[in-house]
C-alpha cells in the first residue's frame, strides 16, 4: 500500500516539476525521491501504527467472543446433565 501510495505522489511531484519552468534535472530528480521516500515511510509507519491498534481491538472482540461462547456450551451441557431421563429419581 505505501509503494502505490509514494508512486502516485512521487508522480504529482513530477508532473508539477516538469511543468515548472526553469527546474533542472537534477532538482526534479531530487524532488521526486524526497516525496517518495517520505511518502512511503510516513504511509508505512501510519499503517503499521493502525494494523497494531486494530489488531488488539479485534482480538480482544474475538476473545470475548470465544468466552461467551465458551459459557454457553458449558450451560447446554449442564442443562442437559441436569435433566437426565425421567423415571431415574423413582
């Protein structure tokens, strides 16, 4: 994601440079690696930061969810020793 991202902005950067007049080679050139470089780790530390806080609000949503899960088999199979066959009390 943080590649196709610096691409796209590494390319306006071009584009806007190639339509100024008087920029060098040199400068364009310079100018389109700063925006990728800093576009591609400002999108990759964002994303990493993002992935990290989801992923903890996530398991923590599947862990509740396993435990209530959990809890509802343990009561169906206390219902169901609990209810034995009638005639079993006589």
């Amino acid at each position: 994601m943080g590649l196709a991202i610096a691409f796209l902005v590494a390319a306006v950067v071009l584009a806007v440079s190639l339509l100024l007049a008087g920029v060098e080679g040199f400068e364009v050139i310079f100018r389109v690696g700063v925006a990728f470089t800093v576009t591609y780790v400002v999108t990759f530390v964002s994303f990493g930061f993002i992935q990290r806080t989801a992923g903890g609000e996530l398991s923590a949503q599947e862990e509740r969810r396993l435990a209530e899960e959990a809890a509802a088999r343990r009561r169906v199979e206390e219902e169901e020793s609990g209810t034995g066959s009638p005639g079993e009390d006589e």
